[in-house]
C-alpha cells in the first residue's frame, strides 16, 4: 500500500523500545476501530482528554500553551482531538518503516475543511462525495463525520478512496489477535497505548548472527543460537505510559516460548536495543524488570528527549489543523502572528537538530534521519517566516538525502558482504584441486569498516551543513526581527 520506518538484524531487540502507552481501555475505542484497515501490525491509541488532564501535563500547562508553546511539548497531540488511533504496517526486517499509516480522529468540535486546507497549506476536493484535504506533508484529510476526521499517509488517493468505503459499508477488517488482546490486557493506567505484532516476523538465523556480532553475551555461558531461539518466538511488544508527576512506562515484551535461558541477562538485552536505538541510557539504566510469565515487563521513567524519541511512533501524520483552531475568536495582529509563530519554528528546529546529533551512536541513525526530516514536514507552518520555512524545507530534503546516502552504503556493504562470502567458498572448490584459498573473505572487515567510515563522514559533513545552516538563518532572523531568535 505504501512506504516508512527501524533497524533490521536486531529488531527482536529494538522493537521493545516502539511504544507508549497508558490507562484507555480497548473497550472505549470500539467505535473507532470499525474504521482501522485490515492488514495493520502496530496500534496507538490515546485519550488526548485524559492525556490534557494528566497531573504532568497540567503542570507544564501543556493544552493551556499549545498554540503559543508547542514547540515546548515533547509530544504534540490536537487539543481539538478527544481520542484517535493511529494503525500502521510497520517491517521489522527494514527499520521499522511503515508502509502506511491510518489515524481515525475523533474531535470535540468540527473542524472544517476548508480550515484544514488553509492550515496545511493544501487544497480540497472530494472522493465519492466525501470532502478531502491534500496535503503538502503527503497526507490526505478525509471528514468521515462532522466530528470523526481520517487522515491517510502517505497520499495515495485510493486508500482514501478505501477508508471512505469502509465507513459506507461498515464492513469489518480482521485486527491480529495479539493487538486484540494486548490493547486489553494492561495492567497499569495511564493515557497512551501501543502495541506491535511481531508474531512470526523473527528470523532466527539473522538473530543468531547478531548476537555473535555483538557483545551483549559475552561472559555468559550462553549460546547465542539458543538465545536466538527464544528471541525468534517474539509474539510482539506493548507499552504503556502514565503521565503522572512524570512519564511512568511500562514495556511488555511478549515471547511464546520460556524466557528462562535469557532472564539472568534481559536487562543488558534491552538496554543495548534500546541505546542502539537512540533512546538516552539514563532513562534505561534505571528501569526495574520483572517477568510475568513468558513476558519481560520493564518500567521507569522516560525523560523529555526520551519522549520526544517514541512521540516520533505516536504523533499524528499532520496536526497543523490545530494552530487554527482559535485564530477566529480573535484578531490577531499580523507581524506579531509572524515573529511569534517564526520562533515558535525555530525553537523547534534547533530541539530536532540537537536530537540528531545525540543519535549520532546509535546503530539506527537512518531511522531517526528520516523521522526528523518528517517531523520538520509535521510541524506547523501557518505565519511562519517564508525564509524559515525554506530553511526548514531545504533541511528536511538534506536530512533525507543523508539518510538515502547511508542506506545506499549499506545496501552496497550488504552486496560486498555476499561477495566475499562467496569467493570465501571458493576455498572449498578450489582448496582440494591446488588453487586454495582465494583471499577475498580476509576483505570482508575492511569492507565494513570503509563503508561505515564512509557513512559515517557523510552523516557529520551533512549535520556540520545543518547547523553552520541554523547559525545562518538565526542570525538571518534575528537582524529581520530585532528579537533574538
């Protein structure tokens, strides 16, 4: 159906960190999970009033500020939204990418069309008689109701077109039975619920040949083809987090096979999948872990760059419909609209690059690339600076073409891998006949190493662009303004 999302070899291991989760039960979306596609392995689903109404995000006045100060916000839900679910079809074995994504909305209050055209910079028509709103962000906005808004990504006009007939025909799509059940079975309260279906997803020999490479068993008298065994009965992964005083979470890790030969070192497991991913090792180290049966079950705190990591697997594909939503109850003078709006951007813009380069040591930087580059798609834009937005704009296609570069890499480091591999074997074909070993396998570390150097380079040479590019336009903006940016 489509295109998007986390590392491969490893991903019995990084799928832990996918989620966020809380105190909704899957009783109270019943009504929205009628309009969710079939086909999808991952759900989110939040309780955006609960959510506003958490004592943490009171105290941050979180909803209170949101047109003013959301770029303050490490998660950015629509203040408009009562609840939503966001479905997707994420591959494990491709960093997590989605290959789409579906969020169904409910609001508290209508928002029209046309209003969401104008805030997303994009026009209206309609499929089948039903309004729709294209965006610049690759999205479509469907109004399936006066109040229940869908929104399709990337922008394929016959998903659209199959969302809005699924509402006419109200006719059911199979949901895996592990979301089914994990949505039900959370045992802690909280706003926001995900759950991924990993089942049969795992491949025990490229876990068996990670866990080799990597360092997480060394010491243990353990194999890691039996490691992997277990790691390959993954049924899937879901979270929770409670926003209390701070972001309580709880990680549910479910296996369909005993645990027993991997508990004494589940920790370590999970904290390098997790730093590999990005996630800041001060919010693993501190985690506690218990078991419930063949499930690992983590919880601890997540900190605000945490947060803003996972929002990047929770957020809606577009939100910018919410920086409209007051603007008719009062004029609004607009070169303050501008400057205040143009900040707002900016401030934002500095928080993801800072994030970037913090994710500079992980095993998924391409991921969190091509996240970044889509979040800077996400963000609002309405009276924004033109310059800025060209900034951000042009930012966002340099990230992406980082992140192509360095898939580019290692599919290539992957075809010379096979390569030596295969010359390797010519020692068994020739070895007997006098010919013997013919060398190229011995290439194979430097084969690595060269293409993760050239990676590497490329990935610092592009964020040295960026921020020399944030310094400039700072700069620019702040002789324009005479406010400093």
């Amino acid at each position: 159906m489509y295109d998007r999302r986390l590392s491969s070899v490893r991903f019995a291991l990084f799928a832990i960190v996918l989620a966020v989760g809380a105190k909704t039960t899957f009783g109270q979306f019943d009504d929205l999970m009628l309009r969710v596609p079939g086909g999808a392995n991952s759900l989110v689903l939040i309780d955006v009033d609960a959510f506003y109404s958490s004592p943490m995000a009171m105290r941050l006045g979180w909803k209170a500020t949101f047109e003013r100060k959301w770029a303050e916000q490490p998660i950015l839900l629509p203040p408009e939204a009562k609840r939503f679910i966001l479905a997707s079809h994420l591959d494990p074995l491709n960093n997590m990418r989605s290959s789409w994504e579906v969020a169904i909305v409910d609001l508290a209050t209508p928002v029209p069309m046309n209003t969401i055209a104008r805030a997303e910079g994009g026009y209206q028509e309609s499929i089948d008689s039903t309004p729709v709103v294209w965006t610049p962000s690759h999205a479509y906005c469907v109004q399936l109701d006066d109040q229940l808004l869908g929104i399709v990504y990337p922008d394929d006009r016959q998903a659209a077109a199959r969302l809005i007939s699924l509402g006419k025909t109200g006719q059911l799509t199979p949901i895996s039975p592990y979301l089914k059940a994990a949505t039900k079975k959370l045992r802690s309260a909280g706003q926001i619920v995900m759950a991924i279906d990993l089942t049969n997803v795992a491949q025990p020999h490229r876990i068996d040949q990670a866990l080799k490479e990597s360092k997480v068993l060394e010491g243990k008298n353990v194999s890691p083809t039996a490691v992997a065994q277990v790691l390959s009965s993954l049924k899937g992964v879901t979270v929770a987090i409670n926003f209390q005083s701070q972001a309580l979470t709880e990680v549910r890790v479910d296996f369909g096979s005993s645990i027993r030969s991997i508990k004494p070192f589940a920790k370590d497991l999970v904290a390098t999948a997790m730093s590999r991913l990005g996630m800041p090792l001060e919010d693993v180290s501190a985690w506690k872990l218990s078991f419930d049966g063949d499930t690992f079950v983590f919880r601890g705190q997540l900190s605000e760059r945490g947060l803003r990591r996972v929002s990047s697997f929770l957020e809606l594909p577009t939100s910018k419909f919410s920086t409209l939503a007051k603007e008719s109850e009062s004029k609004v003078d607009p070169q303050k609209a501008t400057l205040d709006a143009s900040l707002r951007y900016f401030k934002m813009m500095e928080k993801l690059l800072d994030d970037l380069r913090a994710g500079l040591n992980t095993d998924a930087k391409i991921l969190w690339y091509e996240k970044t580059a889509r979040k800077i798609d996400q963000m609002p834009i309405l009276h924004v600076d033109d310059e800025l937005l060209a900034f951000g704009a042009n930012t966002a296609q340099a990230i992406r073409q980082t992140a192509e570069q360095g898939r580019n890499i290692g599919r290539a480091n992957s075809a010379n891998q096979v390569a030596a591999i295969a010359s390797y074997g010519n020692y068994y074909n020739n070895g007997y006949g006098g010919s013997g070993y013919s060398g190229s396998a011995q290439a194979y570390p430097s084969i690595q190493i060269d293409a993760n150097n050239a990676s590497s380079q490329n990935r610092t040479r592009g964020l040295q662009a960026m921020n020399n590019g944030l310094a400039d336009i700072r700069r620019r903006m702040t002789k324009k303004y005479q406010v400093e940016f």
